[in-house]
C-alpha cells in the first residue's frame, strides 16, 4: 500500500512501484471509479487494429447488403452511395 497527497488541481503520483507493476507509462489510460469511499483504478488496455488477414473480414456487410465483396471494395461502394446521394440533389 502507498500513501500518496492529492494537489490543488486534484492530481496524485502514482509510485514508480506500482507503474513498473502494472506497465503505466506516460499518455497511457486509466479508469477511475468510486465504490463508497473506494477508489477504483483500472489500467485501459490499447484497442489493436483487425490485421488485414482476419478472417472477420470476410464477413464484414456480407449480410446486410448481400454483397460479398464489401470489405475489399468498400471505398467505391461509399463513393457510388455518395454520388447517388448526390445525383437526387
């Protein structure tokens, strides 16, 4: 357990032991919530981008549209929306 003093704007250091232990660097993210008078830190784990090879991709509007080859064509599937959008101008 470590003691740690709140500033005038709210802020608290967390110790270097706890940051080493949990891999907090700088620009990371962390979700605080209270339960009583409990505060709860969480560390938010980074969002990783589908490789191109997923295999959800195959999937991607598939069903909705019934077309099969939304994920590799969705660029000119959008342009061709956005020029129809247009056209009824």
């Amino acid at each position: 357990m470590a003691i740690v003093k709140v500033t005038e704007k709210g802020q608290v250091t967390l110790p270097i032991e706890l940051r080493r232990r949990l891999r907090i660097s700088k620009d990371d993210y962390l979700m605080i919530e209270a339960d009583g008078n409990v505060l709860k830190v969480r560390k938010l784990s980074e969002k990783k981008l589908l490789a191109s090879d997923d295999p959800i991709w195959d999937f991607v509007g598939q069903y909705a549209s019934g077309q099969k080859d939304v994920s590799a064509q969705h660029d000119q599937y959008l342009a061709e929306g956005e020029r129809k959008r247009w056209r009824k101008r």
